[in-house]
C-alpha cells in the first residue's frame, strides 16, 4: 500500500455512487511490469462494506486487494477464458485511489475460484 494509515482500511476520495445505489466504482490502472502492458478499469465496491468518512467511503483493506486481484485476474485471463498458470514470473500491480496493490498468481488463483463460486 502506497498510502500510511490505518492498514484495515482504505479511503477513496474520488469514488462515485454507482446509479443503483448498491455500489461505489473507482477508476484503476493495471499493469504488468516485465510486458509493460497496461489497461484501465472500473472497480465496483458493495456499498454494504464501504462507509461514508470524511467525504469519501472507506473499504476494508482485505477488499481493496481482492477486488484488486480480481481486476487483474479478468484483464489477464481475458475473463476467464485463457489460463494464468503461465504467469507465475509476472509483475502485476493495480492502482487506484493513490494506493498500489501487486498482484501475484496466488491472488489471481484466488480470485478465480471466488469467481467461479459465484
């Protein structure tokens, strides 16, 4: 994490209330270091675990890096439909909010099955 703080949580000065009013979104940028691949993404939190602090709504930590996970394990399985298990020397990160979250294959790999469970 790039910020200092509270590790438990994660402020998000600029996320926006998604119209339905079940989630807040941020904008994030992901990238792979070794390819210097990037990309750019919306990351939806559920407002059930978000709180409104000081204009901005705090997440749990451990959320901010799964979503994080999960946004990079979609970008780089192409959602689901090519294998990751090559991927074990990449570097990827994601960025959002001022935070930085590296991504390694065992998130990727937990991301996938949290995926696939739902």
């Amino acid at each position: 994490m790039s910020r200092m703080g509270n590790q438990a949580q994660v402020l998000f000065k600029d996320a926006e209330l998604h119209p339905g009013g079940k989630a807040i979104f941020v904008r994030a940028t992901l990238d792979e270091e070794c390819s210097d691949q990037e990309t750019s993404r919306t990351i939806y939190f559920p407002l059930s675990q978000c709180e409104l602090v000081d204009g901005g709504y705090e997440c749990p930590h451990w959320l901010a890096r799964a979503k994080a996970a999960e946004a990079v394990y979609t970008w780089a399985s192409k959602r689901g439909e090519k294998g990751i298990d090559h991927l074990g020397g990449a570097f990827f990160q994601a960025h959002f909010e001022g935070y930085s979250f590296a991504v390694d294959r065992e998130a990727m790999m937990k991301a996938k099955a949290w995926l696939e469970d739902d």
